[in-house]
C-alpha cells in the first residue's frame, strides 16, 4: 500500500497501517458511516519497527485525507443547518489563533523532552497570521505536514500538533465559507 522503508530504518508498523487505512475507505465509500473523522485522522499514530512503511508517504496520506474529510464535514453542515454555525466555530478559531499569537514565544507551548524544535515552529507560527478577521496561512495541507524537527529540549508535541489542527481546521472552514 505504502512504499517500505529501509531495513535498517523504523518505520511505522504496516499491518496497523493497513486495518487502519482499511477502515478509512469503508468510510469514504460510505459517508454516511461515523468510522472516521478528520480529528482521527489527524491524530493516528502507528507503532514504529524497522523496516516498516515510510513515515512521511503514510504521514502525507493522512493529512490529504483529513483534509478531504474535514472539507465534506464542514460542507455536509453547512447543508444541514447553514453557514451560521460554522461561522461562528470559524470566528471563535480565529479570535483563538489571533490571541494566541499576541503571546510571548516562552508562554505559546509548554518545554517537553523529545519535543518539537522551537526554531523550525516559531518560523512556522510567523506564517501564520489573522488580518481584519481573514486567516493568513499556509494551506491545511501544509500546515500538517510541515517539518518540525525534533529536539531534546524543545516544545511540547501535543499542544503544537493541537495547535496546527485548529489553525488547519479553520482554514478549511474558511475556505467553506468563501
């Protein structure tokens, strides 16, 4: 399904990876199943093992399908009960999103071992930015994606990973809207 790793190099375990993927298509041959959504998605996580699938093809998969997924959510509650309701979920990530960055770098995400690199997300975060009620940003594909290194004193993974999936979130909810 995905290309394997090399023998000597982790990567992620392939028959999780398979039931895992198995179960996205049962949902997206049926949209009208509650197997999946974008949040799961976005949050799996595999076990790791030499020589399994490549991390970054399974990786790059799965955000193109959160994507996917997160878009037909939204649309789909935007024919149910109309623009309102996203709207306002919309306006309440933006006023988050433009809080947040107000914020000095040290106060933004918790110091974690084994973190992600303060450097490579705080370059990130300064392509990030809300003007007059618009979120200016990297499209959702690229903000979960995007490299963020690893360090060993860096930031906390799971507040930066929250972070990127509400800023991802609403620029799909944004596009929606427009």
């Amino acid at each position: 399904m995905f290309p394997m790793g090399l023998s000597d190099l982790l990567g992620y375990q392939t028959e999780q990876v398979d039931n895992f993927f198995q179960r996205v298509k049962l949902q997206f041959d049926d949209p009208s199943r509650d197997l999946m959504t974008a949040s799961i998605l976005s949050s799996a996580r595999f076990d790791l093992v030499l020589g399994g699938y490549q991390i970054t093809a399974v990786d790059q998969t799965l955000a193109k399908l959160a994507d996917t997924l997160e878009i037909r959510e939204i649309t789909q509650r935007i024919i149910r009960v109309g623009k309102a309701g996203v709207l306002v979920e919309y306006t309440q990530s933006i006023n988050f999103i433009s809080d947040f960055l107000e914020q000095e770098q040290s106060s933004m995400f918790s110091k974690a071992r084994k973190g992600y690199s303060k450097k490579l997300v705080f370059e990130m975060l300064k392509g990030i930015r809300v003007t007059r009620g618009k979120l200016i940003s990297p499209s959702a594909f690229e903000i979960r994606t995007m490299e963020l290194g690893r360090s060993s004193s860096g930031l906390s993974r799971s507040e930066v990973n929250d972070f990127c999936a509400l800023v991802a979130s609403a620029v799909n909810k944004q596009s929606a809207l427009s």
